[in-house]
C-alpha cells in the first residue's frame, strides 16, 4: 500500500513540471512523436537544451505516463498519461467554475464559459470532427482562463478559436466557422454617410443586412477562387448583397395579370387579392403595384413592355382627357413608390410605334380579363396612349424631369415614313431635345425584330428558344459578372497568347459564379422565397427562370487597347480591330458554354460605374501608376464601362456611332449608346434625323440622347447643364443635377 501511494505521488510530480505537462500535451494533441520533433516543436536549442530534455523524458518513461514505439522510434502517450491529462482539465475546468467567467452570447444573456458548447459549435458550424473540436475547446479555455475581464464575449471566443485553428493549419474549417456582420466603426460611418445622401432610415437597413449576405456568398457560396478573384480585382459580382436571393432584372407581361388578376404571391390570407382590372385606371393601377410588389424579388430594373398596346383594349370609348388622367394617376403613383433602398423604383415602359406582325393576330385581353378582338383592332388606342404619355412628360415646367419610368420608343421599318409614326417621333425627339428623357431602340435590322429592352440597355431577343413570348416575357437577368480587361493586358505583358489565356481564365470563372447564382435562384423558387414571381395559372409559373440571361459583362476596352498596344480605339484602326477581336474571342467563348435549357449566357456591355471605379482603384494598388492605364483624374479614376470611347473625347458622333454599332453586334446581352448633347436648345427635327440615319445606315441597336440638366428647387426653373448656381435666382444649395454621366 505505501508503495502504490508513492508511485501515485511520483507521477503527479512528473506534471509538476512545466515542460513535462508540455510533452504530454504535445503528444497528446500531435500523437507520437520523435526525440527530434519534440524538440522542434518545443523550440529547445539541440545544443544548449538537450541534456535538460532528455532529463524530462527520462522522468516521464519511468513514471509510464509515456512510453516508446521501438518500430516507429518514436514516443507515444500511455493510458496513465491519457488520464494525466484528464485528471489536469478537471482541474482548470473546477478552478475555472470558480473563477466563474461569464460569456455575454449572441443571444443577449449572460452565462457562465463552458468549452462543451465550442465543441458543439465546432462540429455543427464548421463540421469539425469530434476529438478535434475538443482538443480546440481545452486550448481555448486555456487561454481565456489567464483573462483579467469582467465578461467574455461570444464574438471574441470566436476569434480565439479561430485563431487556435489557423495556428493548427486548420484554415477550412475556420473559413466556415466565420462569423458575419458588420464592425462598430462600419455601422457607424454608414449612419453618417446614408444621412448626407436624404435615403432614408430603410437604406441604412438594406446595406447592412447586404453587407451580411454578401460575406456568406464570399465565403460560403461561391468557390474559393471566384470569391478571390472578385477581392482582388480581376472580376467584379454585381449585386453581391442579393447575390443569393434574387434575380437582377424582369420583363413582365401585363396580360398575364389582366387576364387572371392580381395576387401578391403571399401565403398570408389577409393580404388582398386583386381580379382582373374592368377599367384603364385599374389596369395602370395593376401595373403599378406590379412594380411595387416585385420589387422585393428583383434586384434592379423592371421592364413593361408593349405598354402602349396592352393597355389599349382599355382604352376604348375613354376621351383623351380621361386617358391623360389615368396616365398622369399612373406616373404619379410610381414616382410616390420607393423600393427597400429609398428611391424611386426603377422601371422601363416601351412604347410600339406600331403593331408588330407577330403581335397582330393575338387575342387582346380587356377589361374583366375578357378578350376583345386581336391587337390588330387597335392600332389608334395605342398610338393615342404613347402620345399622351409623350406630352404628360413634356408638361408642367415647375417640376422636376420625370426619369420614371423610363421611356423606350421602338422603332420599327413600318414607322419611318409612316404619317401618324412620324408625328409620333417628333413628340419623341422633342422630348429628347428638351429633356434627354426618351431611348430609342432600332428595330429596323431584322435580326431585331424580336428584340426587348429595358433602359439599362439590358436585351432579350426571340434567340433562345426561338419564341418571341418565352424568349423576351416573364423572364430577366440571372445577373452579371464583369471581366477586368486591363489587368488582363497588364499580366500578359505584350503576349497575345498569355492574354488570351488569361481571358479564358476569367471567363470560366465568370461563367461558374452564374451558374451557381443560378442554382441558388432555383433554390429560393423551391423554397417558395419569391412567391410573387412563381405564382401559377393555368399550371404555368409566371417566372421563366431557365430563360433568364447569364451575362457576361466588362470594363475597360479602351484601356486595354492603350496597353497592350499604347494606342486608343478611336484614334488607331489597329486599336480598334483589337478591341473587336477582343470582343469576338469572348462572345464566341460564351456561346460554347451557353447549354439548353438553362445556360443562357451572353456578352454584353452592362454600365457599372463601381466595377470601372472599384477595379482600376485596385489595379493602381497592385501595378502603380506607371503601368495602369485609366480614364479621369489620379484622384478619381475610372476605366470605360459600357462605351468604347471615353466621354471626354471630342471624337465626332458620326465616329462614335461607327465604333459603337461595330461593337454592339459582339454584344447581343445588353448594349446601350449615349449621345451627349451640347448645353444649348436643341432642334428635335435635327435629332430626328439623326434618328433615322442610325436606323438606316448605322447598326446600333439602343441608344439615348443624354442632356445635363439643373433643377433649381428654389425658384422652380429646369436649366441646361451642371451648374454650380442657378442664374436665375442665385441658389446654390438648392439644385438637383441630372445627366446619365453622373453629377
């Protein structure tokens, strides 16, 4: 008996020493190990501390708490050391109840530490295995244990775990195990800086909770490299915060709600259910709150095209005065409706100068959802609604311009010449002349014939399933990835096949982060998180999702081209041809990677200006000024998104439509065309005329006629150009600048 009581009393003076209870921790938490390894691991000199070592171990193998393997050479822990081990934690863990730490949760409570519950969460969050997830939990309550605090904090428990887990090169599971959100600082600066924009409280709302959301599709949707690839610069995910949520933009069909009513989409039987509209202003009120309750599934724009003509069956035996009414009803309760962000709901309406063919003999849907004859029948009832909408944007001088909704005119071969047509497009350039409001789409080309729009430049085209209605209605925009161009050029360092490569390279992943947006997408559907785009009739989703457009966007051109070759698109032809080789490469590059039915993928040249800020800021960072090529001033600098030819150029516009019809054939996903007018009065017979040149001889398949203007809140008078101070009255912090370039 004695001497079982002093073998007890040696081992526990084998723990007594702290590099004893070290080894056995070591070979604990790494298993066996070699005389050498535990040296290394331990950090003790070979020379200066091997005699000392070999002591330790000596003290160790005698009292058996370790042991060697004469097959590896190398030293392992027995059971006794196991229990060493054991019986140690107990007591941390009984001194540690005494201490009795507190941990203030992520649930607002106050609770006493235990390493059981980092040892659930290690294998619940992160998938860590189970002996792992304890040896981590007993080096965490280590460390926390030497805390002088009155409290801990689940956060900072967190980021020592996290720490543990890098240190053991355990870099995957902490990637998962990362916590989301927003530092102090940051919700602070965004307090301040939504303040000064007048957004409102609900903006402050949205970008946090897109904040949150937009580090889970960082670190736990997309694949490690596209993830990179965006942090560092060579692609940028539009739309991140609601990367996994919703789609970008929607074309709607309005007969579909003519015909079967409204309904919200909500599983909540409180919430109203609409019938089909019996009259114009329920039909506008219709489209209106179709605007508004889709917007909580659409990320960006919205689309209602063939306006004019699908409102026409309600038109009939109404006096222009009570139509111009309803419109003005219309316009006003848009404008009065403002999405989760704080401005105004972003929504395009395209006017039909004419009935297109493929539109004449379908059934017109009118009031009670009963039909009315075809589209043919009212061929004046739709050109009455465009005028009307043209003059109500004309009118009332005190006010503002209205940019919402924005107007597309489709220009159809049957409307050039065609009297009633062209009184039509004269409205229509006046309004561009006065107030830049209007784009215009050619549809002359006949490869356009099918083709929609929205005012982003966004195109849908009957070129998927070849059906006018499946191809360009009920459907939209997975969303968009943009290719960096220049850093491309920069890496290739002058060899066309790096840079091809390169090209290649981005492209892929490109291609891989929408198609698991899109996967995501098919998940919220099946999920039933956007109830209001999958409602049924008829059997049939409103949604066409698998008709949706994955759009592979860029910046740049123009930079890249000066680059690779130090001359500009449009001063040099072999620029120029450069950048449509460029554009060729990919758009060919897409077009192998688009598979039916659910890869609809298409190059496009999609505005962005935070990609063309965000990516050139990064590009200075990583190349220095000395090999970055960038558009605007060192202070704020930019690369060229959605045009070829930098703004700022004083190229003709005759060059400029040249360059740009060349390039928006290469880009069928979405393709838009600004034309700067000078600060002055504009002639609209002019612009007019400009108008059908493109159609005529030009291939450009949207554009706009952009005018800068001031709006002088103080004494109500809209002037051409920014100004810095309204010469009528003399206020300065009183006006609102508009121009399509930014402010």
């Amino acid at each position: 008996m004695p001497r079982k009581r002093y073998s007890g009393l040696k081992v526990l003076k084998a723990a007594s020493s702290t590099l004893r209870l070290q080894v056995l921790n070591l070979l604990y938490e790494k298993g066996p190990l070699t005389y050498t390894e535990m040296m290394n691991v331990l950090k003790l000199s070979p020379t200066r501390d091997a005699g000392r070592f070999a002591y330790h171990l000596k003290f160790l193998l005698k009292t058996d708490l370790i042991e060697p393997d004469t097959d590896t050479k190398k030293y392992r822990l027995t059971d006794l050391g196991k229990t060493m081990i054991t019986f140690r934690e107990d007591i941390e863990k009984q001194y540690f109840k005494r201490k009795k730490m507190m941990v203030r949760t992520s649930r607002f409570s106050m609770e006493e530490f235990d390493r059981n519950k980092i040892v659930d969460s290690l294998v619940k969050e992160a998938g860590v295995p189970v002996d792992q997830a304890q040896k981590v939990a007993r080096e965490t309550e280590r460390h926390v244990s030497h805390f002088k605090t009155k409290y801990l904090t689940a956060p900072l428990i967190r980021e020592i775990v996290n720490t543990i887990l890098i240190q053991k090169g355990l870099e995957e599971y902490r990637h998962k195990l990362t916590r989301l959100g927003l530092p102090v600082h940051d919700v602070t600066q965004l307090l301040k800086t939504t303040s000064t924009m007048s957004l409102g409280v609900e903006a402050i709302h949205k970008a946090a909770g897109d904040a949150v959301i937009e580090e889970y599709t960082l670190l736990n949707v997309l694949a490690r490299d596209i993830a990179d690839a965006h942090l560092s610069g060579s692609l940028h995910l539009n739309n991140l915060g609601c990367w996994i949520l919703k789609p970008s933009k929607f074309m709607h069909d309005i007969r579909f709600f003519f015909k079967h009513g409204l309904k919200t989409g909500s599983a909540d039987f409180t919430k109203p259910l609409y019938p089909p509209p019996k009259n114009l202003q329920s039909a506008l009120l219709t489209a209106s709150n179709i605007i508004k309750i889709a917007s909580a599934e659409v990320i960006d724009e919205q689309a209602l095209d063939y306006f004019n003509i699908f409102l026409a069956p309600f038109t009939q035996n109404l006096s222009p005065d009570e139509i111009k009414e309803s419109l003005r009803l219309f316009i006003s309760n848009l404008n009065q409706s403002i999405s989760n962000t704080g401005v105004s709901l972003k929504t395009s309406v395209s006017l039909e100068l004419v009935i297109p063919t493929f539109l004449e003999k379908k059934t017109a849907v009118g009031p009670n959802g009963k039909t009315t004859g075809t589209y043919a029948d009212l061929v004046e009832e739709s050109r009455l609604i465009a005028s009307l909408l043209l003059e109500l944007m004309l009118e009332d001088e005190k006010h503002r311009p209205l940019f919402n909704p924005s107007l597309i005119v489709k220009i159809r071969p049957e409307a050039l010449g065609n009297q009633e047509c062209e009184s039509l497009l004269f409205q229509s350039h006046r309004l561009a002349a006065e107030k830049g409001i209007p784009y215009f789409a050619n549809l002359c080309n006949k490869n356009q014939r099918y083709t929609s729009y929205t005012a982003t430049g966004f195109r849908l085209a009957a070129e998927w399933k070849k059906d006018w209605e499946l191809d360009t209605l009920q459907t939209g925009s997975v969303d968009s990835v943009i290719l960096n161009l220049p850093r491309a050029t920069y890496e290739a360092e002058g060899k066309q096949s790096r840079f091809l490569k390169i090209l290649d390279e981005q492209l892929e992943m490109a291609l891989r982060a929408l198609k698991t947006k899109y996967l995501t997408l098919q998940q919220r559907v099946r999920e039933k998180l956007l109830p209001f785009l999958t409602q049924k009739a008829d059997g049939d989703s409103y949604l066409r999702l698998e008709n949706a457009s994955h759009l592979i966007s860029f910046v740049g051109l123009n930079e890249a081209a000066q680059a690779f070759l130090g001359k500009s698109v449009y001063k040099d032809e072999e620029a120029l041809n450069f950048a449509k080789e460029t554009l060729k490469y990919l758009h060919k590059g897409i077009q192998k990677s688009a598979r039916k039915p659910e890869t609809r993928a298409a190059l496009s040249m999609v505005p962005s200006t935070e990609a063309s800020k965000r990516l050139v800021e990064l590009d200075v960072e990583k190349y220095g000024w000395a090999k970055v090529r960038a558009s605007g001033t060192r202070n704020q600098p930019f690369y060229t998104d959605f045009a070829a030819i930098p703004f700022e150029n004083s190229s003709s516009w005759e060059k400029r439509l040249s360059i740009e019809a060349q390039l928006h054939k290469l880009t069928p996903g979405s393709q838009l065309t600004i034309i700067q007018l000078p600060d002055c009065q504009q002639d609209p017979n002019k612009l007019l005329s400009v108008t059908k040149e493109i159609s005529k001889v030009h291939g450009l398949g949207f554009y706009t006629y952009n005018r800068a203007l001031t709006h002088c809140t103080g004494c109500q008078k809209t002037l051409y150009g920014l100004l810095d101070k309204c010469p009528s009255c003399g206020a300065v912090n009183m006006l609102v600048r508009f121009s399509r370039l930014g402010t």
